[in-house]
C-alpha cells in the first residue's frame, strides 16, 4: 500500500471538501476520488460517508485517520533521525527547486552560502512546483526554493515550517522579435488573435496568468501547453507565439534581441522566490539560515 494514500485520507479530514484536497495534493479531484477509494479497498470498509451533503469521515474513517497520521508521524521521524546521523558524516544539503529558479536564484544563494561557509554537498531536485512541494513536505529534501504569489497560496501548512524571500521575479509576456518589432503585441486583436504558448491552468504560473487575462481585455489563442518555462521559452524562440516567462530567465535573449516583450508594465505579474526550510538545529544549517536572512533584508533595503 502506498503511504501517499494515507497522505491523502489525512489531508481530506482536514478539509472542507475532495475538491479543496485534490489541490493540496496537487492532482484533480476526480483523482484524488480514486486514491481515497484505492484506499478503502485496502482497508475494507468505507471511510467517507458519501451519503452525507457535508463532507465527513464515516466511524471507520475517523478511528483509522487517527492511526494514519501516527503512523506518518513516526515514519517521518524516523527518516528525519536517519537523515540527522548522515549529516554528521558529510557537509551536505538537499534542495528541491523549479527549474528557472535553478538557473537564477539558486546560484546566488549558493554563492552566498559558499562565501561563509565554504565548498557543501548539494543533492538539488529540479522538476515541477508540485513535485518539488512533496518531495520537502515528506522531507525527502531539506530546502524547498519556489516562486510565491500573493493571491496564489501553494497548498502547504505554513504552520508546519518556516520560510524567507531571498529574490524577486516577474513574469514578462515575451515574443519573437521580427527586425526591429515584436512579433506580437498585446493585446492584439480580434481580428488577429496572439497564439499563446502556455503553463498548464493548475500550475503557480498559469492560475496567476490566467487571473491576470480575467481582469484585462486581450485576444489570445491558446495553442500550447506545458508547466516548464524553459520548453515555453524554447517554443517563443521558434516563432511559436506569446509566453509569459522569468525576466531573469530571459534578460539575456532580450539584450541580445532575440525576444522583446510584447507589453507594458500592467501585463508583468509580480512573483516572489521563497526559501522554505525546517528550524535550524545544526551549525550548517544555522549558517544558511543566516545566509538566507541576508539576502531577505538586502530585497527590503
């Protein structure tokens, strides 16, 4: 049996609906419907009432979900301690981190991290916002580096760990650039829609893009989809169409022109990069967290 399922009961019983669920872990709700049955086969019986119009554990369901969160708690635990006596032999971290961050944000910190306490061992994860929030909720990492914005929450228990801003980013739609002209500018027309080459509707990037059209009159015409910003970068570059991406990740091909944004400052979308991390308990780990604050204060400044 898969523990995730157990995951996924414990955060149900927390929640005030599958569909508020399904987003915090991240996948649709008829999925997470599945999981939660998936699990009921195993135990046997049913562990949500479906009749009922509020959500709500069966009595199965609330004495099993109280044995589920024992059983996560010890087994999280008990890698933490097997984790806590590898660190004693190896100067080592482990960062889980999106990709454009990797490429930006993430060597900075380093650097600074470097400079007070000299050359550590980084096992780094790059992969989806998603994925890189489960891999540090289970604690398969030590640090999880993301992008964050205001009216967008990331579907993790913030009383469960600390964080700090150690950058900011801000989403540019970028085009083609044709001569001396973008190929496309906002907010184009009716007559000739901008083919837009867009993060998946469920990822950070796209509900934040996707608020932002909401309130703005544009003709776009979606025609392509992908959560990674450097494929979406790769598909602007040939010709594709319109992309809102990193400035950071794509300030060299702007000074380059080979990209231009194609609108003013009402069509960038704000974004912060957040450090989250566990209470320091070890003199690395208090190093980096003194690193981090640094570089928090130095944004404010």
């Amino acid at each position: 049996m898969d523990f995730k399922l157990l995951e996924d009961l414990v955060c149900l019983a927390h929640s005030s609906s599958f569909t508020s669920a399904a987003k915090e872990r991240f996948v649709t709700q008829p999925a997470f419907s599945r999981r939660i049955k998936a699990l009921e086969q195993w135990v046997g019986t049913d562990l949500v009432n479906r009749d009922s119009p509020q959500l709500e554990l069966t009595e199965q369901g609330r004495v099993f979900v109280v044995e589920a969160e024992e059983i996560l708690n010890k087994l999280y635990q008990a890698r933490e301690t097997a984790r806590a006596l590898k660190k004693i032999t190896a100067n080592e971290i482990s960062v889980a981190a999106q990709n454009s961050i990797v490429q930006t944000v993430f060597m900075a910190w380093m650097e600074e991290i470097e400079k007070s306490v000299g050359p550590i061992y980084v096992r780094l994860s790059s992969d989806r916002l998603a994925d890189c929030i489960e891999m540090f909720r289970n604690g398969t990492v030590n640090y999880l580096l993301c992008y964050t914005h205001k009216d967008v929450g990331l579907g993790i228990d913030d009383a469960r760990f600390e964080s700090t801003v150690i950058g900011e980013e801000t989403l540019v739609p970028v085009t083609l650039r044709v001569g001396n002209q973008p190929k496309h500018t906002l907010p184009g027309s009716a007559q000739d829609p901008i083919p837009l080459v867009a993060y998946t509707h469920q990822s950070l990037f796209g509900k934040a893009m996707d608020q932002l059209l909401e309130n703005e009159d544009c003709y776009l015409t979606r025609r392509y989809e992908n959560p990674f910003a450097h494929t979406l970068k790769s598909m602007v570059l040939g010709g594709y169409g319109l992309a809102w991406l990193p400035h950071s990740f794509v300030k060299d091909e702007l000074m380059r022109g080979e990209l231009s944004v194609a609108g003013d400052e009402k069509w960038h979308i704000p974004f912060q990069v957040r450090l989250l991390y566990r209470k320091p308990e070890d003199e690395l780990e208090r190093a980096i967290f003194d690193v981090s604050e640094k570089m928090s204060a130095a944004i404010t400044s």
